[in-house]
C-alpha cells in the first residue's frame, strides 16, 4: 500500500467489534451520514446497537444536530463482508493483543487496499497491534470516549511503522465525525487520558480499601467539585487561575513542594481481592441500583447534552465542537 | 467550651486571609445575608476582595441567585477585630502549618468562646492544625474549592480532637451558604479530593517533563474528554456505566488487570527544576496568555453558570444544589 485513501468525509465505514464502544461508532457516523456495516459474532449485537443508536439519535436531536440523512446500518453476516468496500475500519474488540491481531490480519485479507485501519484500544501500543501485519503503515490507534457520539475527544497514537499519511487521514476521518481529534506524537503505554484515569482509578480504589470514602462519595467530590471546572477547562488552565495574578509558575512554586508530601498510596497497586470488588460493586449498587443502565445512559446524555448546549452558548471548549457539528449539520 | 453555637445560618462570619480563596468565602457569604467581616495583612486585600465580589455577584446574577438582602462587608484592621462577634471564622491563610497554628492561637484570644474555626487548607491535619489549640474540640477543616462561590463540594474533615458538635455545626453552617459539604469520615493527608488532584497532577507533570503531551494537549484531554463526564458523574458512575448490563463488578473484573500494566510513573516525582517550571509556565502563556487573568475567570464563570443551568433543568447532581441555592434566595 503506498497510502491510505485521501481523508476528509468517509462514505463507507466499518465497525468490528459491537460493545458499548462499537455501537457509538456506529451511530455517529451513521448520524454524520455515512454508511456503516458492523459485525460482532455475537447474538446480541443487532439489539445493543439499535439501542445505542436510539440514545444517540435523540440524543443529536435534542443538540439540535439531527441530519438531513441518516447514513445506511447493515449488520453484516462475517466480518469479511463488514469491511468490504469500507474506506475506515474501526476495530473496538475486547482489550487483548492476541485476539486484535488476528483481527487485524482477517480484516487485511478481506479489506480494500486503501482502507485504514483504525484501534479503539484505550492503552495497548499501536507498534504492538501491528506487528504482525502485511501493511502496518495504515494502522492507528483512534481512541474515544464514551458516548462516543456526544463526548467530542478522540486520541489517535500511530506506532512504529505507521505513515505519517495514515496519521493525516486519521484526523480528517474523525473530523467529519464531528469529533475533535487529539494526534499524541508520543507512542507511551495508555496515551494520555488513560495513563491520568488510571491514577485516579488506582488511588480511588485504595480509599474505598482502607475504607476512607465510599464511591457515593468520591463521584460527589468528582460531580459536586473538581469535575465541574474539568468540563470546561482542564488541569492547567484551572490551576492558572489559582496563581491568580501571579500566573502558572506561581502556581507550581506555591504548591510544587506538596509533591513531596505523603499525599499518595500510588507506589503500590491494592489487590483485586474477591472482597474488594464485591465491596465496589455493592457500593455501586447503593449509590445508583435504584436505576437501570438504561435510564443512567439518558439520565447522563440529558446533562451531557445541556451541557454541551451551555458551553457552545459561550462559544468555548466542547461547545465548539458542538458548534462545527451543527454548521456541519 | 461545651459546645460550638448552634448551626443553621451564621449571621457573623469572619475570614482570615483575602486570597482566592478568602476572597470567594465572603463573596458567597456575603450573598447569602451573613455579616462579613475579613482580615489579611497584605495591603492589596479591599482591591481583591472587591473584585471577587463583583464576580460573585455577576455569576449569581446569571444563575438568578441575586439575595433580596446582602449582607455587610467588612475590612477589618486586625485579627481581632475581624473575629469578635463571629460564629464561625474560616481560615484561608498560606499552607503553612506553624503560620497557621499561630493564627488559630491569635484568634481563641480574640474570638469568642462558641465560635467555631474551619481552616480552608487542602491538605494539613487537623490533628496537626489544633495541637496548640485552647479549645481543639471547635476546629475542624472546610476544604473548598475554586470558585467557592459556585462550586457547592466543600470537605469537612475533624481531628483527633475535634468534636463530633464541631463537625455537625459545621455542616449546617455551610449547608446555609447553599454548598454540599461532604464529612470526610476518615482523617487523612490530602482528604479525599487533593488524594485524586495529586495523583492527576503528578502524572500530568511527568506527561510534560518527557515531552510526551503540552499543558494545552492534557487539558483538552480532559475538558474535550472524561471532564465533561465528571460535570455530572463521577468515576464510578461513569464506569458502571461503560460496564453496560453487567454492571460495577463486570467492569472491574474487565479493566481491573490493566492496573497491574506498567501504564503509570507513579512511583517516583519529577523533580521541580527551574527547567521544568519555566517550560510549564511557556506552555501555559502560548495556551492561555492572550487572555487575562480577569478574562479567564469571566469564561470560566460563565460556562460554570450555563453548566450549572443545564443540570439544574434536569434535577442532577450540583443542580441540585443551585435548586436548592435559589429555594433558598
């Protein structure tokens, strides 16, 4: 392959693999109007994605971004016939390097030439996925986050042998989908996002642990405090603010030296205990048994949605992307 | 002193120490009717308060929070003259433990005997905070966050010492100002939020110092990404969630392994290099230095305002706390 079909809006868009993550590929791109085919060997494929598909489209006509056409969902029979024709394969299979790179190497013998081929893998290393392959140079990683049709960031991460040609189509695809692709130029073990979610997960799980705080409680000081700003402004712009007049070195001068302090249990990993996880999961249950998956995913694109409504308002952040979606629309 | 004075809605409250912080603590109390009077050596403290409290009331304006009745502001000449006749006297001093102490031993000379004393500090023992204390029972933490004004999550946090009426007061107390404060049960360095901020921070830091991201990449990583999440839900939320109909334990079970891949630095601190510093703060001036400080804060208030809006609308999370907030007003 010398290069991989020019980027912009692509027409024709496979997606392997229909868990949470496949199924909102699969409705954003069916909702930015491209034709999508999908395969998963398993039975409740063609219902988890119809679901998913319902929550996005009204979750795009509450934004106001419902489009004029809808792009056609097949669900395809094998996955040769998913990639047939397609010019962005999306791989969104469980987080295993054995079992994606026997993906990779059917999705090669059945896929275009031109098609690139692109991982949802939220951490293993794009050098690794494509080891193996016949045509390494169009493998990327384009990482989102769910819902993937509301939530606007994706990182894409290419690994050793990607194209730089592969990189450019990439952020192009993604693009069109109304998304606002992030290239991290560095190939490390979980990107970005995931190597700041694992320290929050990881510290998270110690104090439900030692029994310091309960999950109801940590998603409150998340909701109720932090997380507020980090909607609209990250780490650093929040904490530039905090300098106040003196600015960001201000700032880290002032609080650097907490660094030092015995603030962390992050040199060592708790054990995932049988105990432990019964203790979460029963937690979980106490804080939001009393609603279903179903109602928790629309009670959640409801404020994700006024949310974003409120930001493009004041034309910042996400709202801009919201903003591009609808000009798009 | 038996006990602290009754809870509900203080009509004095003292601050001492008009940065950011102070500055936010009288703006809200200010607006919710209490008696403010405040007390900081540095000279610029009327011009920072007052330009907070325009802030505060432009954002509550917005909201449509505005009192019927402010209450009075007060810039007090000395300590004990900002304390007498407060109820409760909320310490927002540099994070220095022996300035602190000597703060709390200048006000229990001056204030009165049922007062109750909350330090802001982010991280300090209060074990450590009322060691030299009089009365130790009558101080407890109230950590609060950036801007107090309008974020409702404020930790509070009791001593060894600490009486079990000091911390209910306390809960009433800033329950009247229209926050949700959350009795952070366990005594630990760093409470609760600063324990996930650190470890955010900390691998930030690293992300910066080996080139792998800018502080403008991070940040839109996280408010183009898992922030916009975190506005309404937490992590453990979110994560039940991602675990679709399996729920808390299936997503553990899941992505649990993955704590154990070496997608962290964690076990060590970059040190703070003059180096490091100054690339931080050139990274943050090319992100954000076309605005002003003022700017930045007007922005940030505004999306806060909308977002809080918009969760309000659907009866969610700090919503909740505005509904309350405006019941209230």
């Amino acid at each position: 392959m010398g290069s991989v079909s020019e980027g912009s809006h692509p027409q024709r868009v496979s997606i392997i693999g229909a868990g949470v993550i496949g199924g909102a590929w699969a409705a954003r791109w069916v909702l930015r109007g491209s034709d999508v085919a999908i395969y998963d060997p398993s039975a409740e494929t063609e219902r988890i994605v119809t679901d998913v598909l319902d929550n996005a489209r009204y979750a795009w006509e509450r934004l106001g971004t419902t489009p004029r056409n809808e792009g056609v969902l097949a669900f395809a029979e094998s996955l040769g016939e998913a990639v047939d024709g397609a010019v962005l394969i999306q791989e969104s299979a469980p987080e295993n390097l054995d079992s994606k790179r026997s993906i990779f190497a059917q999705i090669e013998s059945s896929a275009d030439k031109g098609a690139l081929i692109a991982s949802s893998t939220s951490g293993l290393l794009p050098s690794d996925l494509q080891a193996e392959m016949t045509h390494p140079e169009r493998l990327v990683v384009g990482h989102p986050f769910n819902p993937v049709y509301l939530i606007p960031m994706v990182e894409v991460v290419g690994g050793k042998r990607t194209s730089a040609d592969s990189i450019s189509v990439a952020l192009s695809f993604y693009e069109a989908a109304g998304m606002s692709p992030l290239h991290v130029r560095v190939e490390i073990d979980a990107f970005i996002a995931d190597r700041l979610l694992e320290a929050v997960w990881r510290e998270a799980l110690w104090l439900v642990k030692d029994g310091v705080a309960t999950t109801q409680e940590i998603d409150d000081v998340i909701r109720l405090g932090f997380g507020l700003r980090w909607a609209q402004m990250g780490l650093f712009e929040n904490y530039r603010i905090a300098g106040g007049e003196g600015g960001m070195e201000h700032f880290i001068r002032q609080f650097g030296p907490s660094l030092s302090w015995p603030w962390s249990k992050l040199t060592d990993t708790p054990e995932l205990t049988d105990e432990l996880v019964t203790r979460i999961g029963d937690q979980s249950d106490a804080q939001s048994g009393h609603y279903s998956i179903r109602e928790l995913e629309r009670i959640r694109d409801n404020n994700l949605v006024d949310m974003l409504l409120a930001l493009e308002s004041n034309q910042w952040g996400a709202g801009l992307a919201v903003r591009k979606l609808r000009d798009k629309s």
